[in-house]
C-alpha cells in the first residue's frame, strides 16, 4: 500500500507575472501591467496539479525562510499536498520572472535562488517518501546530480517520469529510468544534441534510441505523441482559447503521471492529461488555473470530448 499516488521532486518558485502587449526585443523596453505574485515552480505547480485532481501528492522541494517561501508553503498546504519533504532554509526563495501577451503565450526568466541548494544527501534523507510513492516526477529546475540521485533511489516498482525543463543533455543512467520522458520540441532537440528533421514520431523514435522506456512529446494545441518501443500513437486537444499557457505543461505532467499510477495505459493518461492541460490554459496564471476532476470532465463535456 502507497500513501502518496504522486511525489514531486523538484523547484518552488514565487511567479512575477506582469501582462505585456508584445515582449520586448533585445534593448527595448514595454510598458505592462501591475506585478502579480503567484504561487509556482514546476515542482509545487505539479504538486498543487496533482492535489487538485485529487491525488494524494507530496512534494520535496527547498525554499527559502521569506515571505515568498511562506506564500508557497501555504499554497501547497490548501491544496492538500504533504509538505513534509518541503526544506527550508539555505538560500532566497526561488523566483520566476513571466511576461504574458495577449495570446497567452510567456516567456520565463527563472532565479533559482533554494531550488540549486535541493541536494543528493537531501533525497538520501528522504528515502521514506520515495519508497511511500506509486510514481515521481521530477523537471530540471534544480541541480541534475539531485535528479539523477532521485532514480538511484527509486524502490522497485516505483514508476519515474521526467520532464526535462529547462533542458539539457541527460546522462543514459537517468534517461533509461524514464518511463515516460515528456518533452516539447525545443526539449526533443537539445535532449538528442542534434538536429531533429522530420515529423514529432521521427523525434519520438531518435528519443528513444538514447534509451528512456516511452517518450510523449506534447505538441500543444495539436495534442501530443506516445511512443514506446511498441507503438506511437496521436492523442488530441481540445480546442479552446486560451487565456495563458503559463504552467499548462506542469498541469499536463502531474495529471498524466497520477493516471500512470491509478494503472492507465500511456496513452491514455496521456489524453486525459492533454484535457487537464487544455482546461488550465482557460484560466490565467499558474496554480489559480489548475482545474479539478470535476472541471476537467465539464470542459471535456462542453467539447465532446469523453474523459478517458
């Protein structure tokens, strides 16, 4: 018996959102909106994600003894997730620094200030919550040695998925652990060190080649692709307008990694994470728009879209 579906390894940021007519170019300056300060970090926002749904999630994860570090501790908390594997202390609380354009679209400066002090003999420590957790997911918001400690202390029979943001190239020893490894494009391309031609199942197929167990490549509004070393296959998305994309891919990883660990096939985790996805794109910000299960089901109904 697992007390947690999913356990989170990975960053906590306090967001600084200011909305922007355009981004700037290299040397210019834009006028935007009044700052916004959210709860964020892939790690909490897949925690939080995950909560919603209603996993029972926990999070390990260093922040800072301020009032950002107090603003991510207590997001978490309302969200039900475990907080036990929260660290503080050692650094500045994390910072991302987010323009959003009218379309939704973002681009994210990141501070890592507590997330590049989660250290290997911090996951040593915390071997409990590993070997109490159907699944972990973990991105690359904090140090790689810290990850890489993470799959050399998985339990047997404990799943591993790995969104690889920001990206970079990754030893064989933690792509083979990856079950899936999900990437966008740009993630694809600097994962494989190499140009990728082709469609997104050449690029599934290169990926897997480096040895991971399945890949998804999200593919945004397009939905995305499932590859293993026995299929590929296309999952769509629903189609809606989107208000801001920020945390979308956070919500996509921990809905697909709780439905891995309720016994889903991939594919079709992949399908119900893509309407998870879709859902937290229709509301601004990053956590505030993640949905519930009941609200990813009524979006899915309002579209004609079954919920796997």
């Amino acid at each position: 018996m697992y007390d947690y579906d999913l356990l989170v390894v990975g960053s906590a940021n306090a967001d600084l959102v200011i909305g922007v007519e355009r981004r700037p170019a290299a040397g210019e300056t834009v006028l935007g909106s009044d700052l916004a300060v959210h709860p964020g970090g892939k790690g909490a926002n897949q925690a939080v994600a995950a909560a919603r749904l209603g996993a029972r999630a926990a999070l390990l994860a260093r922040i800072g003894e301020d009032p950002h570090g107090r603003l991510l501790l207590d997001a978490q908390r309302d969200a039900g997730v475990d907080t036990e594997g929260v660290l503080v202390g050692g650094a500045p609380t994390g910072v991302a620094l987010i323009t959003v354009d009218p379309s939704g679209d973002n681009s994210i400066v990141v501070s890592p200030g507590a997330n590049g002090r989660l250290a290997p003999q911090d996951v040593r420590a915390a071997r409990s919550l590993l070997h109490a957790s159907r699944v972990v997911s973990a991105q690359l918001e904090i140090p790689l040695e810290t990850v890489v400690e993470v799959v050399r202390n998985l339990p047997p029979g404990t799943r591993f998925v790995l969104n690889p943001s920001p990206p970079r190239p990754l030893p064989g020893e933690l792509l083979a652990a990856c079950d899936p490894l999900i990437v966008n494009e740009h993630e694809a391309r600097v994962i494989a060190g190499h140009e990728l031609g082709g469609s997104p199942e050449d690029w599934a197929a290169a990926l897997l080649a480096l040895g991971p167990r399945s890949v998804v490549v999200t593919l945004g509004a397009e939905g995305a692709l499932v590859a293993t070393g026995d299929a590929v296959s296309r999952v769509p998305s629903p189609v809606v307008d989107a208000v801001d994309t920020t945390g979308a891919g956070d919500a996509f990883t921990a809905a697909l990694a709780w439905r891995l660990g309720r016994g889903s096939p991939l594919p079709d985790a992949a399908a119900y994470a893509a309407q998870v996805g879709t859902a937290a794109v229709t509301r601004p910000g990053a956590q505030a728009s993640f949905p519930t299960a009941e609200e990813v089901a009524a979006v899915a109904a309002l579209r004609g879209s079954p919920t796997p």
